[in-house]
C-alpha cells in the first residue's frame, strides 16, 4: 500500500498510532517530530507536536488534530525516554496549565529558557550580544506570590473547584493543591473549593485572587452577587482558622474591601537597600520574590550607576527598581501609565525617607510628547521594565535622551528581540550583554535581562 494510500485509510479509521524521535521543544513545550524523523512505515507527512514529549526521546503518538503547517498529537508510549527526564512532582501535572516543564530537569528547563533567548534575538532582532550572562536562579518550588485563580461550581460533580485552567483552558483544573503557589495557599487550594462548596452563593464567585506578602497574606474574591450572612459567616471562620486576609471585589477595583475591618499590610522588602515596598492586593509585583531580589541587585550592578547619575526608569510600577536607583544615583525619574500605581510609588518613596525620586503618570503605549518635563531632562542611563507587548513606542524617545546606558528587563523574549533590533539596527546602540532570569520555574515564560551602550 502506497503512504498516500495508508493516510487515507488511517483518515477513515481514525488515526494511527505511530512512532518517532523528538527534535526539539515547541514554546509550549510540546515536543516537535519533523517529518523526517518519523518512522519510514507510518503515514508520514506534516511536523507534529506532542504534548509531553522531551528532545531526543523515542515516542508512539497519535494525532489529534490537523493543521496546514503542523499536527497536534497526543504522546502514547515514552520509547527511549530523555536523561532529563524527571517525575513531576505535581500529582495534576498534565491536566493543569499552570505547568508544563515539571517532567523536565530543572537544568534542562534552564537550557530551553536560554535556547529560546538566542534563538529569538538573532532570529527576530537580528541581534546576538558580546556577552551571554549567567542566568539568575531562585527556589523551584512554592515560589508564587501572586496568582490568579479561576472558580466554578460544576453541577455534574457536586462541588466547586479551585485552581488554575487546564492545558486547553476551557475548564477549571480540579486540583488539591498547588506546588509552585508559596504557603500557605499553596496547600489550601482544595480547601478553598471545599470551602466555596459550602457556600450558598458558590456560583457567583469566578475568581481567587492570591497576594502574598512579607506582612499579611491576602485573597481577593471576586463576588458577582451579594452574599448572604451565612457565607459571609463561613468566610469569617475560614479567615480566621487559616491566618489569611479576605477582601471582597463586588465591582471594579475601586470596590474591594476586607471582609474584616482594619488596616491591610502588604509589603515586601528589599534588604539590599534597605526598602520596605507597600502594595494593594491587585498591585502588580514581581511573582518570583526570590528572584525580584536578585533582578534589582543585577539590573542595579548592571547600570553600573555612580553618584552622580540622572537615571529614567520607564514602567515604573511601584517603585521596585526606581527606590533602590535612587540609593545609588544623584536623581531617578519613574514613569508609568497607572495613576494608583504612581501614588504608591511616591508614598514609598516617603515612607523610606527617599527625596531624589520623582514620580509622573505617562502613557507609554504612545511615543512621549518631547515637551514633557521629564522628557526635556538629560539623563545618564534609562532602565526599560514594560510589559508583554515590549516597549516599541518610547525607543526613539530613548535615543533622543542619548543614555550612555539602557537596561532592559523583559517578560516576552520575542518582543524584547525586536526591540533589541530597533535599538541597534536603527538608532546606534550596542547590545552589551544579554541572560536569563528563572522568575517562573516549571512553566514556559522566559524572564531575561539585556544591556545596551550608546554607540
């Protein structure tokens, strides 16, 4: 029978089980079987990607879906498995997409995260550094202080659960714990779903959001219905039992409230500079507190500031790089488009006696206005700290200020790489160094650092 013959037949049967040898890690860390590594007697064809398969192991798979440049498959027998394979240590691991690299070695994830850098910087930016850096490691386990937890009541079980999406993320994970959220929560998880189980108006909250501190530890529940006096009696009692802070958010962020009256305390601290960092329960802070520490002290070593530099500090949060900036230089400038986050950041500022730190509320998915005060001021070195999409629209206005020194932090390798491309292709930068922050072991997300000199 000929392989087209074969294709179609296994087309009206259902798809056969076939054999090959994996090549690489897709960045959903699916493993990738080109066609010419997959077994001479099979219906051959398209790349596949297979869901639990490592580079170099053997597998049978089967494929599920079909795509016009690939297919999607499900993994059926490890062959000849990977030496960095490990045992997830999560007993959900596979069914709950807040991981996906438990059943890598932590090294070996490391090495994927580093691939996934080089890769991306020369080919997106067209851009390689002169030097690769170390990479910044922390605790691989019980490391999240925030998270966002999704909620539902499922008729057909009987109950609420509590967790994160599962890997198509359709549906609610239904997990007892979790291993990568720190303590306390990330024991409670099933204890909370037994908890919302218990209440009468179960169904109408979606939403656990965690936010763990140096101070007191917090969960936000989001409520789309007002609740009675008997669930707010049962999450007095759980508030009380677990040591925890509930806040209720019946609306937008403006709404939320403790369930229990009395002041909220929040805080991280940064020992290396003497810092104690306050934060709402949504404020964004770095998830990895481990490591935060550590990227502040690096982005700081980095900048190589002296004192008397001027430094910006663009996407500035709360203040968690432009605080312990300002230990270090004459002046920092912080810029950021959230006004709550802003006023957070000038109270630390007060609250840790720093008066050489300015804050102002400036949108930066826009190219800045050049006739802005803190546009029209000279600076020595600028540190980039944006979100996901990158920061694309203030790169010329970087150049236009003429640092000697820009140091940027991001959260997406591919917009940091076509970033980087700008900055030295275009407008006269030299990208200096470049490495790996390990902010979120076992998952695919890629924290890195990279330094650029003017000219």
């Amino acid at each position: 029978m000929s392989r087209a013959a074969r294709a179609a037949a296994h087309s009206k049967e259902g798809a056969a089980i076939e054999t090959g040898v994996v090549a690489d890690l897709t960045h959903e860390a699916e493993g990738v079987v080109r066609a010419g590594d997959l077994s001479p007697d099979g219906p051959g064809g398209k790349t596949v990607f297979v869901a639990g398969a490592l580079p170099g192991e053997r597998i049978t798979f089967r494929r599920r879906s079909f795509h016009k440049s690939h297919d999607e498959a499900e993994l059926i027998e490890v062959i000849e498995p990977s030496p960095d394979r490990v045992a997830p240590r999560c007993a959900h691991f596979g069914v709950c997409g807040g991981c996906a690299l438990q059943h890598l070695a932590p090294d070996a994830q490391l090495a994927a995260k580093q691939k996934e850098l080089a890769t991306n910087l020369e080919r997106i930016g067209d851009v390689s550094p002169e030097k690769w850096l170390p990479p910044l490691l922390g605790p691989h386990w019980g490391y999240r202080r925030r998270a966002r937890l999704s909620s539902r009541y499922v008729t057909k079980k009987g109950r609420s659960l509590v967790g994160f999406r599962e890997k198509q993320g359709k549906y609610v994970a239904d997990v007892s714990r979790c291993e990568v959220l720190a303590e306390p929560v990330g024991a409670l998880v099933g204890t909370l779903a037994e908890l919302l189980t218990s209440m009468e108006r179960r169904a109408s909250i979606p939403q656990v959001e965690v936010a763990l501190s140096d101070g007191e530890r917090a969960l936000v529940f989001r409520v789309l219905d007002p609740l009675g006096e008997s669930d707010l009696d049962r999450l007095r009692e759980f508030e009380s039992a677990q040591g925890l802070r509930i806040l209720l958010q019946p609306g937008g962020l403006h709404t939320i409230a403790p369930l229990t009256p009395g002041p909220l305390d929040l805080h991280y601290r940064l020992d290396a500079f003497d810092l104690k960092l306050d934060f709402g329960p949504t404020d964004f802070v770095q998830v990895n507190a481990a490591i935060n520490q550590s990227m502040v002290a690096r982005a700081i070593e980095l900048l190589e500031l002296g004192p008397a530099d001027r430094v910006l500090d663009l996407y500035c949060g709360l203040g968690n790089f432009t605080l312990p900036m300002a230990r270090h230089a004459a002046q920092v400038t912080g810029i950021e488009g959230e006004a709550g986050l802003i006023e957070r950041a000038r109270a630390n500022a007060r609250s840790n006696g720093i008066a050489n730190a300015e804050f102002h509320v400036g949108d930066l998915s826009q190219p800045p206005d050049r006739t802005l005060s803190w546009m029209r001021k000279g600076y020595d070195a600028v540190l980039l700290d944006p979100p996901r999409v990158g920061a694309r629209e203030v790169l010329s206005a970087v150049a236009h200020l003429a640092p000697r020194r820009v140091v940027y932090i991001s959260c997406h390798t591919g917009s940091l790489a076509r970033d980087l491309g700008v900055l030295t292709h275009e407008l006269g930068f030299r990208l200096r160094a470049a490495g790996v922050l390990d902010m979120f072991p076992h998952t695919t997300h890629v924290e890195s650092v990279a330094v650029l000199d003017r000219g």
